[in-house]
C-alpha cells in the first residue's frame, strides 16, 4: 500500500466516521422520540451496540484465531480510551450536560462489569466458555432491566401529566398516541439510519486504522507503538465522533450514554462472544490495564457526580491520565 493511497483510504475512513455518527445520532434520537423512550436509554443501548463494532469485530477475530490476550487487552485499551480520550476531548470542546441516571446507573455499572471480568478471569488466568456465557447472561439482564427504566420513567411522565391536564387533555393525549402508518414507516427509517451509520462507523474505523497504521510505518514506528495509539484510537473512533456529534446536537445523553455503555457492552457482549467463541487466557500483566480501567470508571464518576455538565479541567485531567498511561505503558 503507497503513501498516495494510505492518504486516500485514511480520509475516506474519516468521511464514513463523520457521515456515519451523525446519520446514527439522527437515527438514535428521533427513535427515542418516536418510542417515547429517553434518550439516555437509546445511548446506553442502541448508541453503544453500533459503536462497539469495531471491538467485537477486532476481539471475535482474534479470539477465533487464538492470538492470546489481544481480545481482553483490546476491550481494556478501549475502555480506558473512551472514558479518558472521548470525554475529556468531549468535554474541552462542548461540556456535555450530565444524566443524573449516568451517575447512578450507568458509570456504576461499568465500574461492576469491570471487576466482574477481572474477578472471573484471575479464577483459572483466563475467561473461559462458562465464565463467558455467564457475561452474555449479564448482557440479557442488563438490557431488559435499562429498556423496562426507560419505559417505566416514559410512563410515571405520561400520568403525571394526563392527572394535571384534565379528562380533556387525557383524551387528547389518548388520541395523539395512536400510531399511524406513517409514523410506522417513520420508525422503519429510524431503524433504518442506525443501522446505516453504525455500518458507516464500522467500515470508516477500520479504514483509519489501516491508513494510519501504514502511514505509521512510513514514519518509522514501531508496530507496538502503533498498537497502543493508532488501533486503540482506531476502535474508540466511532464513540468519540458521535460524542462529539451528540453534544453538538445538544443530545448529551446519547453523548454520555453511548460511552457509558459501549464501555458495559464491551465487556458483556464483545468479550462474552468472543470467549464463547474461544477460551481467552488473561496474563498477569492485563491486571494493570483493567486496575486502569477501574480507575478511569472512578475518575468519570467523580467529575460527574455533582456537576451538571462535564466540565473542561476534567476532560484536561482525563487527557492528562491517559497521557501518564501511555508513557508508562512505552516505559514498561
């Protein structure tokens, strides 16, 4: 692959990034809209499935292929990048606004699922088929109970506000929600625009990596330094444009939420089928990375607790951490 083309398939990559995460941000809201969902949910669910592509794509494949630890260091690497790189860039360049139910639900349920892995994996040094069905069972247990919150909050709203409007407003309201044809084909083309940008995202992810990865060479680095910047930052791609996106757009909780919860799908989805798939042994070493990863979770937690949006010293000391991580990483 020549420099000239290197350049070319890295642009087209940044084009699909771009296109896709506002295509699956568009489609992500207005089907909240439609459903009467938040928009918390969709990003803590339908948002961080489709950014989490790249991942399931990367630990699947290697997991399939038997190359050691790479599935649970790709899952750790991403993790630690979205919380410390998406947000803290997310949060210098637009200061999301924070969900309430991100810091009681969300970010505790990464910090959960996170120790959750460490502690099935230091069991026997690896994450075996059992222990791997045991996170898919997770996976089942969390996306019911975030849908049924996300129903069950939609509907506390809906009564509050048929008992202040009357009979008159209740009937009115009664008859607005009956859903027509058109809206059916407007839910249709929702689905339609997730599906589409989450494609968008995955394919334009896997051409940044490729582009950068040769450019790299072309520089003269090494292929463990390409590692640990141009594929982690290739995988964390898709949540760091459609954060951005998102908060542009003014729908932080889809920004937010999506990281939240592509960081929970990738240790329940990504590396419950990919153990499945394959056993997956987990060295000593990965111990580090996931303590990290605990502690970027933290670090999250306590910018956002009492803070009504994300603030920019945060995003700097989440930039800074990484920064310490990665030197340290070079330096080991």
């Amino acid at each position: 692959m020549g420099m000239l083309f290197s350049v070319f398939i890295l642009t087209i990559g940044f084009v699909l990034l771009v296109k896709g995460a506002d295509v699956l941000v568009k489609g992500a809201s207005g089907l909240a809209t439609r459903f009467g969902i938040s928009s918390m949910v969709v990003g803590l669910t339908v948002v961080a499935l489709g950014t989490s592509l790249p991942e399931a794509a990367i630990s699947i494949v290697s997991s399939a292929n038997t190359v050691d630890e790479l599935a649970i260091a790709n899952v750790f690497g991403s993790n630690i990048m979205n919380t410390l790189v998406v947000l803290g860039l997310a949060a210098i360049m637009s200061q999301p606004a924070v969900p309430r139910s991100a810091v009681k639900m969300g970010i505790p349920l990464v910090l959960a699922t996170t120790m959750l892995l460490l502690g099935l994996c230091t069991i026997d040094g690896m994450l075996g088929r059992f222990e791997a069905a045991l996170l898919l069972v997770c996976l089942v247990v969390y996306l019911v109970t975030v849908v049924k919150m996300g129903i069950r909050s939609d509907g506390d709203g809906a009564t509050e506000g048929a008992a202040s409007a009357g009979s008159a407003g209740a009937e009115e309201s009664s008859t607005a929600i009956v859903v027509s044809p058109k809206r059916e084909r407007g839910i249709a083309y929702q689905l339609l625009l997730i599906v589409l940008g989450a494609v968008a995202l995955a394919f334009g992810s896997d051409f940044v990596v490729d582009g950068a990865s040769e450019l790299a060479r072309f520089a003269g680095l090494s292929e463990r330094m390409i590692g640990l910047t141009v594929v982690a930052l290739g995988t964390s791609l898709p949540e760091l444009v459609t954060a951005i996106t998102a908060s542009s757009k003014g729908e932080s909780d889809i920004a937010i939420g999506g990281i939240v919860g592509s960081n929970i799908l990738n240790v329940l989805f990504v590396l419950g089928i990919a153990g499945v798939v394959s056993p997956i042994p987990f060295s000593p070493e990965l111990m580090v990375d996931g303590i990290v990863s605990l502690a970027a979770a933290v670090l999250l937690w306590v910018a956002c607790a009492r803070a009504e949006t994300l603030r920019r010293r945060w995003g700097v000391v989440m930039l800074g951490s990484y920064a310490t991580y990665l030197a340290f990483l070079v330096v080991a």
